[in-house]
C-alpha cells in the first residue's frame, strides 16, 4: 500500500507541471464564487449556524445595551438628584454625620452663588440645608432625610417635574412639607394630612412641628422616595437654630465637561469644591469594571459560537474529502484550499453578525423606549430607578462584531488547517 501511495503521488507530481493548473493561479474572486456556493449545499446546517452567531452577537448587544443604560441612568439619577455637577461644602462638613455644628456649615451661602452666577459656565446654583428626622403620623414613625431647598430653584427641576398629587412647595410655605408618593403609601396619607416631624439644631437639642402635606413626588428611584422629605430652606434654617448657613452649595453647568474648570475658578480656603466625577466616583469605577466583565463575557460567548462554526466546518471538511482530493489533484495549493474554507468562515461570520446586529439593535431599541421593571434594589452609594432603559451603544456593537468575526476565523482555521494539509490521494482513498 506505500508503493501504491509513492508511486501514485510521483505520478501526480510529474503530471502536475503539464496540467492547465487552472487553480494555482485562481483569481480571487473565483474563491469567493465556490464558498459562496458551497454555503448552500447543506442548507438546514448553513442556516443553523448563522441562527447560532446570530443569537450571541444579538445577546451580547442587548447585555451591553442594559448595562450601559443601568449605570448611565444611575449616574444621571445622581447628579440630578443629589450631587449636580459641582458641590461646594465647608472642609469639615462629613455628609453622612448631617451635622448642623456652625463650625461645618457654609457661612454667608449667598455670597458664594453670587460668585457663581457669574460664571458663563454656570447654569443654576442653590444652597441645601441637610439634616435627619423622624417623621410620625400616629402611632407610625419612621426615619428621614430631611432637606431644607429653594423650592424655585433650576436645580430643584427633578422635584418640581416629579410632583404627582397635590402641589408642589413654596419657598414661603411655613408649614407645608413636600414628600414621596411611595413613603405616603406606606404610611398611609396623602396630600393634605398633618404629620408630625422632629429634629435636631444646631445646640443638639430636640425640635418638634407640625406640618401638612403639600403634595407628592415620584421620581422613579423607590430608595430616595421612601427615604427623603423636603423643607423650604428658611424654615429648615429656622428649625434649627442655623440662619443664613447651608451644609452645601450645588450647581448645574451649561457643560458638564467643564466642572474642572469650573471648580478651580471656586476653590477658597476652608471650602472644598467637588465636582460631579468625584462625588459619583462608585459608579464611574462600576463603569469600568463592567466593561472589563463584559469584555469577558464576550469572549466566552463568542468561543461557544466559534465552537459552532468549528462542529460545521470539520463536517463539511470529511463530507468534502473527494472534492478536496480532485481539487488538488487537478492543481489547487493547500494554501488556496485553506482560503476557500476561511473564506467560507468570514461569510458565516459576517451573515451572523448582520443578523445579530439586526435583531440585537431591534431589541435594545424596544427596551430603550419601554425599559425593564427592577423594583427597589437598594444598592448601596448608587440611586437606581425602578425601571432600566436600555442604551444603545455604537462602540459596544462595533466592538461586539469585530470580536465575533475574530473568534469565528480563528474557529475556521482548524478545519481550514486540516483541509489544506489533505494530499490528493490520501482524500479520494478516504472518501470511498
């Protein structure tokens, strides 16, 4: 049987030079025509293939498109409801410890916005009055956060858009509180109910009075409705004991890119200017983790879509064998043979990914407008709202695509390796 072989393959070697090696100098595009073609001999197995880089080039895009709506939505969340764009607070305020001590608050709050205001790159800019109480309707209490606001302020936009029942506060309301629909419901009242609030001054000492409810807000974050009442800022001030001092200044600018600028232009001794990168810190760092996750999780889906592509090419390699052997008998080189079957490989990958895209791009778009229901998470440094609204993201399909295509011609290469490595007479001997 090697005699046979040996003697077989010097035959065909001295043959070759006399043949029209028709394929030694086959053009391109003639490739292009035969993995064209050879894509619909087995139909069903083409069409499967496709369906299966289509479904995780289309995954993956809906994945990235959550994701970066989740934690861009969270990030808007934050700056319109809680930090803004830039801070101003006295040096030894500490935000969590609410505390009213003069030595920790702004002094003067007007002077500072005055400065502010003229700034072309400054937008609004408001003083907040922050402190905790206890809030009591009968035999209910329940802990808050207390906010002393300008009611009329740009800045305060979010709350005066999220009323839903009842009227939004005044800034000479002097018995009026603003609060929650969410913690309304669970303490069962509604707008024009009395409650009954305590806190503490600026002497520590204990202060009680009662209010009526003005109106109602939702701004979709269950956490910070459940949790935060507001107060006009000058009967905050009057409560405890802290006239014509505020615990920080916030403000929007016109640019959000321009919030260093901006707070170098504000920085004054004993003050500290954040801007909304620092205060937001958590989530920019989140950012940057799920993208790294993603990236992992990109690559495993695309090498179980590659594992695919690898299934269909060996199985079109061993049904092909006597084709392969005419092919290089006649005069193709291992190397041509190994373009056809990459060639083979890119237009799979290509008709998945187009797929995947399309129906990727379809589904991103439907959850951009109709969102996803999550409920109250509560995560911690981070406001979510109920519902997630889907991004689409360019750079995340192109990134998407680009790896798809890498991962299915590096999944192509082995079959297309094994094709190319056949000899004439070893293929048309093993396809009988």
């Amino acid at each position: 049987m090697r005699t046979f072989k040996n003697v077989t393959r010097n035959t065909c070697h001295e043959k070759r030079p006399q043949t029209l090696l028709v394929y030694q100098l086959i053009p391109m595009f003639h490739l292009f025509k035969i993995a064209y073609r050879n894509l619909f001999r087995n139909h069903r197995r083409t069409l499967l293939t496709i369906l299966a880089i289509g479904s995780a080039v289309a995954l993956l895009i809906f994945m990235s498109g959550v994701t970066e709506g989740e934690l861009q939505g969270a990030l808007d969340v934050g700056i319109r409801l809680q930090t803004g764009h830039i801070q101003i607070r006295e040096e030894s305020y500490e935000e969590e410890k609410n505390s009213l001590l003069w030595k920790d608050l702004l002094k003067n709050p007007d002077d500072i916005i005055g400065r502010a205001n003229r700034l072309d790159s400054v937008r609004a800019a408001t003083p907040y009055l922050w402190t905790g109480g206890i809030l009591t309707v009968g035999d209910e209490s329940v802990n808050v956060r207390v906010i002393g606001m300008e009611p009329e302020s740009e800045v305060n936009a979010p709350f005066r858009e999220a009323l839903v029942s009842g009227d939004y506060l005044m800034g000479d309301d002097r018995d009026k509180i603003y609060i929650g629909q969410r913690l309304a419901d669970s303490l069962n009242i509604a707008s024009g109910h009395t409650l009954s609030l305590i806190l503490t001054d600026a002497n520590g000492q204990p202060v009680e009075a009662i209010f009526t409810v003005c109106g109602l807000y939702n701004t979709g974050a269950p956490t910070y409705d459940e949790t935060t009442v507001f107060l006009p800022l000058s009967k905050t001030q009057s409560l405890t004991a802290t006239e014509n001092h505020a615990s920080a200044i916030t403000m929007l600018l016109h640019d959000q890119n321009q919030s260093e600028g901006v707070a170098q232009s504000l920085r004054a001794p004993d003050n500290v200017v954040k801007t909304w990168q620092e205060m937001n810190s958590f989530i920019l760092q989140s950012v940057e983790l799920s993208d790294a996750y993603m990236g992992v999780l990109n690559a495993i889906v695309l090498a179980v879509g590659a594992s695919v592509i690898v299934n269909t090419l060996l199985m079109s390699v061993f049904e092909r064998m006597r084709e392969i052997g005419i092919l290089t008998a006649i005069g193709m080189k291992g190397r041509q043979v190994l373009a056809l079957f990459l060639i083979e490989t890119t237009l799979i990958g290509i008709a998945g990914s187009i797929l995947g895209i399309a129906v990727g791009s379809l589904i991103v778009w439907y959850y951009t407008v109709h969102g996803i229901y999550i409920g109250d998470i509560g995560a911690t440094g981070i406001i979510f709202t109920d519902t997630i609204y889907a991004q689409f993201s360019p750079d995340g399909v192109i990134s998407v695509t680009v790896m798809g295509l890498a991962i299915t011609l590096l999944g192509g290469l082995y079959p297309a390796y094994i094709a190319a490595r056949m000899e004439s007479v070893d293929a048309l001997h093993q396809s009988e």
